[in-house]
C-alpha cells in the first residue's frame, strides 16, 4: 500500500525569534501532535520543511520552494502548517497556491491555529473569514517592515551602528556604538600608511605576510567569530581586502547606510 505523505511546513523569520511560541521546535511539536492524531497517521510519511530566517511575504523560500515542486509531482498528500502567515503572509500567492495549485493536484491543506482543513472547504474556498485572514497577516508584515525601518534610521541617527558584523579595526561598544578594536585598528592604521607611501595592494599584502600579521578573517576566527572559510587562507592576505579597506569610507570616519533597497517587502531584489 503507497503511503500517505503528510508535509509539515514550518517558517521562521527574523522578527519571529522573539516569540517562543513561534519557534522551530514549538512549531514542530504543535505540527507533529496535530499529525499524529489523524486518522491517516498510521499509514503515513512525515516530512519536515523547514525555512529558518526567511520572510512569508514572499515565496523565495528553498524548502517551500522544494515543497511545491514535489506537491506538482504528486508526492504530497497533505500540507500542516500552524497557520496562514507560516505558510506566506501575501494574500495573493498564499490563496493561488491554497485554492488553485494544491487542489488541482489533489493536496488537502489543514492550517491549524485558523481551524481550516480544504476538506471541509469542498468546492469552496474558506469565505470572506479566510480571506480577512490572508489580509490582516499581509498587512501585519508591511506595517513591521515599516516599523523596523524606522527604528533602523533612528539608531542611525543616534550613531548607533546597525550591522551586527563591525569591519576589520572596529568593535561594538556596551551602548552599541561602533569603536576601534586596539589590536586591529593598529593594522589598519599601518595599512593606510604603506598606501600613503606609495605602496599598491599587492605590495601591501606582501608586507602584511611577511610581518606574519593574521588575515581579518583569522583573526575574527580566533576571537570566536567563524564567518570567513580561513582553511586556505595561512595568513596570506589578499590585495582586494587590503583595496577594501582603502576603499571603505568608514575608515574616514563616514557613517555609510541605506546603499541598497528592495523593490518589495521581504523581497531580495534591489
């Protein structure tokens, strides 16, 4: 007997870190207690995806991507989300793929937070409460998107830097300020002073080597801070990070913000 695929979709954003009920392992435990109560459960395929740091206005999602992909290949019987806004917070996208795409291939829909289940919306599609529903969750995420950018602009204005990674040289200070790291700041410095005498980047990397100085990216790793691959890296420098550098108007003391926008709320184009 083929099996009965049961997909449990769960999304988190960044704005959703704050809120413990909305975390990864809330979301599963709520999903996998709802599926196992189904009648369905005993000749069943639980499948997780799962998107961690990504916004529901939009659907440049891997693993919802990943998860409609097999929904057209038939290989998905039954989609659990918490609710709606997990699913995609764009009323528009949320209701074609809830009305139009998963019923055309056969996939029940069960929202549980909303009590919405597609089988017992047969030939129907929730009515005008599902549809304030999409709405209220669609607005909920531009009004925060508001919000959030003006809190950004207003820390700004308060010189409170806003990346949470300071370039190579600078720190985070208690008030969230942006100050010279002493060890760092002196490479810098030193840096800026072979420039001045005439040195190019690659001269200056050589320099750097030769004086045995660690790469930005070693020296963030041995302070805990792994972001860079420094595998390869054996305290050789590169010239286009030594061009950054002399390149980057935060070195003069500029504070730079706002260089690119996204065309649309929780979107990744600019």
């Amino acid at each position: 007997m083929q099996k009965y695929v049961v997909a449990l979709y769960i999304r988190l954003s960044i704005e959703d870190y704050k809120y413990d009920s909305l975390s990864i392992e809330n979301q599963s435990l709520v999903l996998n207690g709802y599926a196992a109560a189904m009648p369905e459960y005993l000749n069943a395929e639980i499948m997780e995806f799962v998107d961690n740091g990504y916004s529901g206005t939009n659907f440049e999602r891997p693993q919802v991507q990943k998860l409609i992909e097999m929904v057209r290949a038939n290989k998905i019987d039954c989609i659990i989300v918490k609710d709606f806004s997990r699913f995609g917070r764009n009323s528009i996208e949320t209701g074609y793929f809830i009305e139009r795409v998963f019923p055309l291939f056969h996939t029940r829909f069960i929202s549980i937070s909303d009590d919405f289940d597609t089988n017992n919306f047969k030939g129907d599609t929730g009515g005008m409460d599902v549809a304030f529903k999409y709405l209220i969750s669609e607005y909920y995420s531009r009004d925060m998107s508001i919000k959030t950018k003006s809190a950004k602009y207003a820390k700004m204005q308060r010189g409170e830097y806003q990346s949470k990674i300071c370039p190579y040289g600078y720190r985070k200070n208690a008030d969230g300020r942006m100050e010279p790291d002493p060890e760092a700041a002196t490479v810098v410095q030193l840096i800026f002073q072979l420039a001045a005498e005439g040195n190019n980047g690659t001269a200056i990397a050589r320099e750097l080597f030769r004086r045995d100085i660690p790469t930005p990216g070693e020296y963030k790793a041995a302070r805990g801070n792994h972001t860079h691959d420094i595998s390869r890296t054996r305290g050789i420098w590169s010239p286009s990070t030594v061009l950054r550098i002399l390149e980057d108007e935060r070195y003069i003391g500029s504070y730079v913000i706002g260089k690119r926008a996204v065309l649309e709320v929780g979107g990744t184009r600019s």
